[in-house]
C-alpha cells in the first residue's frame, strides 16, 4: 500500500471538527476584553495575548503533525508555506499567502486573505495600540518552538489599525538541534 502524500489545507479543514465560527470570535472578543480591563494597560494585553497564544502554540502543533501527514520540511521556506497553506486553513478555515523574503531565507511575511478574529471588532480610540490578534504571532512561535525554529513574530500592517490588510512577520532566529534522550552507542 503507497504512503499517504501530504494533504491540503482544504482536505483537512473539511475533515476536522468544527466549533460555530460566530461563538469562537465572540469568546475570543470577551478574552480579549477581560484582559483589558484586568490589566488596564494595552502593552500588557499585547504581552498576555502573545503568552496565550504561545501556550496555544506549543499543544496545537502535535495536532497539526498528527492530522496533516506532512514529511519533515526541508527549510524554513517550505515551513512558513505550510503554515500559511495548510495550518491557517486547518485551525482558522482562512489561508495566507507568503512573501517579502529575505535574501538568506530566514524572514518573511504572511498576509492573511481573512480574518476570522476580527469577525464584529471595532476597536475604540482607547486601545490603539492594542494588537488585537496578537495570540496569532504566539501560536506560530509557540508551535516553531516545538520543532526546533526559534522565531520572532510580529504584526506588520493590521485592518483594526487602519491599515489595509492583515500581515504577520515571521522571522527565523536560530535552528535549535533536536536532542535525543538517549545514544545508540551506549
């Protein structure tokens, strides 16, 4: 029997379990809201944001493994193609086109088609310089992290900001070596 081929963004979201999209961005909505006004200042909501989400990150990852099938990537290009293409589409039902790389290949952006997060937000005069989608950018480190990529993740252009899309930098810090708990020689 030939081995399964890595599967489409498309295949998986039709074959995941689904929470109603309405309900998911209103509780998101009330997270967000309850870290404002628990901790009052924007820049700690951005902080708390990034920390849940890279929480969010570091478990969604064997999900991911587990459910798309995909071989090893070969680099941080094909990394960043992966997530755009299959892990948007997987976990959000929305993709992200790549680009803006660097010469070494280790930068990049992701433009985000849609925003399914965004859903019935406005944000008020108060909270501009909130990054209201911030778990976003902890989610993808987190879930790198997990496969050896540090990273650094941070919002270039965003709609709630005025601006005219949403983009995500993603940058590849170091590779980190996998360690093996154990030597086959010993």
């Amino acid at each position: 029997m030939p081995t399964a081929g890595p599967r489409s963004g498309d295949a998986i979201f039709a074959n995941v379990e689904r929470v109603n999209a309405e309900l998911f961005t209103l509780t998101y909505g009330a997270i967000v809201r309850q870290l404002l006004t628990d901790l009052e200042e924007v820049e700690e909501v951005n902080k708390q944001l990034d920390q849940m989400g890279y929480n969010i990150g570091t478990r969604l990852i064997d999900e991911f493994l587990a459910k798309a099938n995909i071989s090893r990537c070969v680099d941080f290009k094909e990394t960043a193609e992966m997530i755009a293409k299959v892990g948007f589409k997987m976990f959000l039902g929305v993709t992200a086109s790549v680009t803006n790389w660097d010469i070494e290949g280790t930068c990049c952006n992701m433009v985000l088609e849609e925003n399914p997060l965004v859903d019935f937000v406005e944000l008020p005069d108060t909270c501009q310089g909130l990054y209201y989608c911030n778990v976003l950018c902890g989610v993808i480190r987190g879930a790198l992290e997990m496969v050896s990529m540090k990273t650094e993740v941070t919002w270039v252009r965003d709609v709630l900001r005025g601006d005219d899309s949403y983009e995500l930098q993603v940058k590849l810090l170091k590779q980190v070596p996998q360690e093996y708990p154990y030597k086959d020689d010993e």
